[in-house]
C-alpha cells in the first residue's frame, strides 16, 4: 500500500504498465478520506495527487495578499458572485449500473459509499438519462410507436427497473 496522506486510508494499488495505477476498492477494502473541515477565513485547504504518489495529499495554506511571484498570480474578488451550485454528483448509465451490479455486494457498499458518504466525495445528485444513450447496450425509447401523442405504449425497459431502480 501506499504512504498514508494526513486524513485518509491508504490507498491498495493496482499497476497497469510502466506509471499507471488506480486505488482498488473490493469488497474487504475501500481508501477513503476523513470529512473536510473548511478552514478559517483566509485560509485554503489543498488536496494533490500526483504521478510520484500522492493520492490526495492533504495541505493547508494561508492566501497572501501582496506576494511577489511572477510566473503566478491570483486574484479572489470574494464580492463577485456568478452561479450557486447545487452540489456535486455522477450519472448512472446503463453501462454505469451493470458495471456497479457485477461487483460483489460488499463492493458495492464500499463504492456508493465512496461516493455518497461523509467518508467519501459526499455525492448529493445523480443524472439519470431519460431512455438510452450513448453508454447504453442498445438504442431504445419508452414509447416506440409513432405519433402516440398520448402515450398510450409509454413503458419503463428493463435497463430501468432491473439497472436502476
């Protein structure tokens, strides 16, 4: 395993090629980070993953208001507001769905709780897409017959209620 970053179970490496790896969670082991605390104001928390190893190296730092460095340079206007954001998430395709079905039920706890938990990335949306779509296993609609204005043939496939219920 890997050094253990402040805040966080290490990581269980699997190597593809020369630099290549991805953490692995099973279904006995799944690396995860400790809730973030926001940090006073003026100060920034950093997490960094790097090719030499970090997986999400925590670090804090203290924003500086007059600093001479050229080659970087940073202004936070904090007055002006463009968007909320509602929060964070993924899609769940079909192909996202059979991939999370084929794991063994432990692995899957452990993978929707990496994403969803306090423990994990705190996911609160998902985007469901409506029918298929690119990362579907075959083309397909609710109602294929055509001009059923009212709907009359409109049924869930199966991808819908045995992938994503």
């Amino acid at each position: 395993a890997l050094p253990c970053p402040a805040g966080a179970r290490p990581c269980s490496p699997k190597y593809f090629g020369r630099d290549a790896m991805v953490c692995v969670c099973n279904a006995t082991y799944c690396d995860t980070l400790d809730p973030l605390v926001l940090p006073a104001p003026g100060y920034y928390v950093k997490y960094e993953s790097s090719k030499a190893g970090k997986r999400l190296e925590r670090s804090e730092g203290k924003f500086q208001h007059k600093l001479c460095a050229p080659d970087v340079v940073l202004r936070l206007d904090t007055t002006q507001r463009f968007q909320r954001v509602k929060g964070f998430g993924g899609s769940i395709t079909d192909a996202a769905a059979i991939n999370i079905l084929s794991l063994p039920e432990r692995a899957q706890e452990h993978l929707l709780r990496s994403y969803f938990s306090k423990e994990g990335l705190e996911y609160n949306l998902i985007r469901l897409p409506m029918a298929s779509c690119d990362f579907s296993l075959h083309a397909y609609t609710y109602d294929d017959v055509p001009y059923d204005y009212e709907l009359r043939h409109f049924a869930l496939r199966d991808e819908d209620t045995k992938l994503k219920a």
